[in-house]
C-alpha cells in the first residue's frame, strides 16, 4: 500500500494504492483517489485494507507493507 502524486489534465491527483506482490513485481489491484494532498489518514487507509481482505480473503494475505510515516496507534491496532 502507497501514496503516489502527480499531475492529470493540468490538475494535482493523490493516489492511495495497494498492490499484490508476486515474483518480485508489484500489481496495483485496488486504489482510490484521496480528497486532499499530502498524506493518507489512517480512515482513508482502513477502508482500502477492508476491501482487500473481502475480496481475497484475509487467509490469503500473507502481510501487508506500507510507508513507516504511517505508524500510529489506531493503525498498529487494527
């Protein structure tokens, strides 16, 4: 899971993704277009890691791996 910015038609977009690991690539499966600039909130991270485990299941996540600007005590919890 990552943040990625960049420019669309002239105007700023912020990306949150989650990709699936596999022989040393990374697929982008899920993603969403964040409101604002700068950094995912832990309510906008949550959701995405909900849809991943409904649509593949969480016994077929091995591990999830994202940005340590992300520590926090809600997302270490959950």
């Amino acid at each position: 899971m990552d943040r990625t910015h960049g420019m669309r038609g002239g105007f700023p977009s912020n990306f949150l993704g989650l990709s699936v690991g596999h022989a040393g690539m990374a697929f982008p499966v899920l993603w969403r277009l964040l409101p604002q600039q700068g950094q995912a909130k832990t309510t906008e991270r949550l959701p995405l890691s909900e849809r991943c485990m409904h649509v593949w299941g969480v016994e077929n996540i091995d591990g999830l791996v994202g940005a340590r600007a992300w520590m926090g005590a809600t997302w270490l919890a959950y």
